[in-house]
C-alpha cells in the first residue's frame, strides 16, 4: 500500500504475469498433469513422458478438475 491507503501495484510485466489469476490456474493444472503423469508411469514401469501424461490427464479427468476448480472458486467469491 502507497501512504495514502491504495494498494500499490507493480509495472513490472513478469511479476504482473506470475501474480494473474490465468497464471495461478496454469499452475495448478500443471500440476494435476505432472502428478497425472507420475501415475501413469509408475503402472507402466518407466517414464511415460509429458504428451502422453497430459492427453491421458486432458481426455480422462480435464472436465471433472475444471468443473471442481469452477466450484471452488465460486466459493471463494461467496458466489456458491
């Protein structure tokens, strides 16, 4: 906050970028995908590598992860 009470916001484009709501949900996709994957390749005994691990994640558990995080959000707002 600025001395007169208003929050202070940096110009700054990498920390305007790592600090937005679209970054913050790619991270935690990214992170179902990667957990995703680790799954993935410890039933197949090897790594199964990134592509396969995130079109499994996308085709099979996408939807349902989207339509919880919507819901979550929504309380968050004091929406639902």
């Amino acid at each position: 906050m600025d001395g007169k009470g208003s929050p202070k916001f940096s110009l700054d484009p990498k920390s305007v970028f790592q600090n937005s709501a679209l970054y913050r949900e790619f991270l935690l996709e990214r992170e179902e995908i990667l957990k995703h994957k680790w799954h993935l390749s410890e039933q197949a005994g090897h790594d199964v590598g990134f592509e396969k691990g995130l079109l499994d994640w996308i085709v099979k558990h996408r939807a349902a992860w989207r339509a919880s995080r919507e819901k979550d959000i929504a309380k968050e707002k004091g929406v639902g």
